[in-house]
C-alpha cells in the first residue's frame, strides 16, 4: 500500500461525496449532520501511466499497481474531544493514518445545511482545536504516569517529562504537533503517542463547480491560504462534486470532460500527487511476462529494504540488484534492449532508490 488518509471536516462539506467520487463506494451522502456514522474505508490503485507503459512491453499476465486507503470519517463538531457528535468514536480512527486531508467547504448552496454562514478559516480552527484538545488528553495522561517516575528519581522520565512540558505548552497555545520544532530524539519519543496534530496535513478546498479554474480569486481561498501557510500545510482545491460527475464516465469520456473544464488531472490524480509530496514517498517497479508491480517506499530507502517490500527474506539475504531508469528502460525495448547497450546497473546495498527505478533484486534464501 502506498498510504493511508483520513478524510475529516465539519458535518456537510462534501467529505462523503469527495470520498464517493476517490473510491466509487456510494456511501451515504445526504444533507443531514452524522450521515457518515461508522467510518468508511476504500482501497484506491494510484494510476500511473508508467505502470501500463512497462506492462505493455512486458506482456505482463498480471498488472498490479500500488494502492492509497482512504478513510471518510463522521462529521466533527465543536466538542469531539469531549465526546460531542460521534466525539471519541470519530477521533479514534484517524489515529493509524498516514496523514490527515481537512476538506473546508467553499462553495455556497442555500439547500445545503451548514453551522453557519461559510467560513473556511473558522472550519479549519474548530477541526484543530479539537484534534489539539485530544491530543493534550493523551499527553496529560502520559505526563502523570512520567512525573511519577521522574520523582522517584529516574532520569529517563526526567527527560520524558521535560519533553511533555514542551509539547503540552505548545498545544495551549493553539501550535501543532508538527509545528513544534523538536531534535530527533524529542520526535521519536513523541512520534509512539500517533498524535493527530503530528500527522502529514492537507488541506482540501472543495469549491463551487463554476470555481473549479478561478478559485484563487475568491477572497474565501484567499484567507484560506494565508491560514494554511501559517500551518505550513499545503492546500489542494478541487469541486467534490465533480469529481463525482467524473466517475459517472468511461475513461475517454472523463477525459474530454476534463479538458472542457480546463482542467489536466482528476482531483484523485491530485490529491495522490499531494500525498507521495507530504510523505515523501516515491514508486519503483518490478517487470516481467508473470508480473508488473508497482512499489511505494520512502525516499532515502536503500536496495535492501526496497527488497523487503516484496519479501523479508529478500531483505535479509541482499546480495545486489539490477537498476535501470524507467526512461531508459522504455527507450530502449525494455530488457533485451538495455542489456544489450551494457545500460543495466549492479548496485549493492548502499544504493538509494530513486523514483521511476525498475529492478530485479538477487538473494540468498
């Protein structure tokens, strides 16, 4: 799997039908607050062009592409930390994901309900303010256990309490997990909590469909992308009920459809995009007549554990790999091609995976 997202945001911003249009589950989406009470999960494949390319040459039997699990989760309201709405309920299942989209509403529609008149910036604050009340809960009670500990003298839990003061202070005062400036020690020992205000974090703006080009002129964005800077988030804005429109379509027909709009990639094809760039994730292949299979590993992952993706046996008993670049191996007839232009690299286990590789790993059983 490449990553896990919660999808989360106030009773009726389009979540359900954002998640409708990635997954093409047709969960409930009506206009009523709670429709989404249990949360719904959907396994996506990430389309990639490169993927269907290599399987091509390969005459592969079988394609299998990488995948992203996206997860709707109930509307939150003012109070979910202390257990109003679906409170608890809500809060703890985005405690696994990878990371978090914020969807904001920015289109207006009389027929559907909201707290208010629409604010963005004001949604942001009260989704925040509840994930930092959770996740002070969670640190508070860990700081109580730690302060024991560290009277009775023991220095690891002098530490520990030190590092709490920091994060719990910082929380008061309406800053982000992910924000405070933490040295790795600090962020390891605070990284085993999964807090949620610690999580990878995108903002989701779903605008009007006469929007979908000329958001950015909207003073709504505007001040939403001033508050996101502040949060150092990146912000994606899309029309959720287009993207519905969009899975209505065969492929060809999606496609017109979205050049019409002006646009060149579905809000999936987006919002994927987004996510590798948060996470840092990058793709690589394996390609053969059995198989063509795409890969998700962080960046910085070296030949070995690369391997032990597919198998920890592989891992474990390393010997070396064959490396060629996508663009190599497809300019040149795939296998026989760059074999016979001497263009297939041996590399051993300080190579660092690069997006787009394509290797056949060798191993000891």
């Amino acid at each position: 799997m490449g990553f896990s997202c919660g999808i989360v945001g106030l009773p009726n911003v389009g979540k359900s039908t954002l998640f409708n249009a990635l997954t093409k589950a047709n969960v409930a989406s009506s206009n009523y607050p709670f429709c989404t009470i249990d949360p719904n999960v959907g396994i996506v494949n990430v389309p990639d062009i490169r993927l269907t390319t290599l399987a091509e040459m390969s005459k592969s039997r079988s394609v299998v592409p990488t995948t992203v699990q996206f997860v709707d989760i109930a509307g939150l309201v003012a109070g979910a930390s202390k257990g109003e709405g679906l409170g608890n309920q809500f809060l703890s299942h985005i405690r696994s994901v990878d990371a978090i989209v914020q969807v904001v509403r920015l289109f207006e529609e009389q027929d559907v309900t909201h707290i208010g008149k629409v604010d963005p910036v004001r949604d942001l604050e009260i989704i925040n303010t509840e994930l930092i009340l959770k996740d002070m809960e969670i640190l508070e009670n860990t700081m109580d256990k730690r302060a024991k500990l560290a009277k009775s003298g023991n220095k690891e839990a002098q530490i520990e309490v030190d590092i709490l003061t920091k994060v719990i202070d910082s929380l008061n005062n309406e800053i982000l997990v992910r924000n405070i400036p933490l040295d790795e020690k600090e962020r390891a020992f605070i990284r085993q909590f999964e807090l949620l205000t610690d999580k990878a974090l995108l903002i989701c703006a779903n605008v009007g469909e006469s929007e979908v080009t000329s958001y950015e002129k909207n003073p709504l964005y505007v001040k939403l992308a001033e508050k996101a800077k502040s949060l150092d988030a990146d912000i994606l804005a899309l029309s959720a009920r287009i993207e519905q429109e969009i899975t209505e379509l065969d492929a060809s027909d999606a496609k017109d459809y979205l050049k019409d709009l002006g646009l060149e990639q579905s809000g999936l094809e987006r919002l994927i995009m987004e996510g590798y760039k948060l996470l840092g994730l990058v793709t690589y292949f394996t390609t053969g007549e059995k198989e063509s299979r795409a890969w998700t590993i962080t960046t910085g992952t070296k030949a070995p554990a690369a391997a032990g993706k597919i198998h920890s046996d592989m891992e474990r008993g390393f010997i070396r790999a064959d490396v060629v670049s996508y663009e190599d191996f497809t300019g040149n007839g795939g296998w026989a091609g760059v074999k016979d232009k001497g263009m297939l690299r041996k590399e051993g286990k300080e190579y660092v995976v690069k997006d787009g590789d394509i290797m056949l790993f060798y191993f000891n059983v």
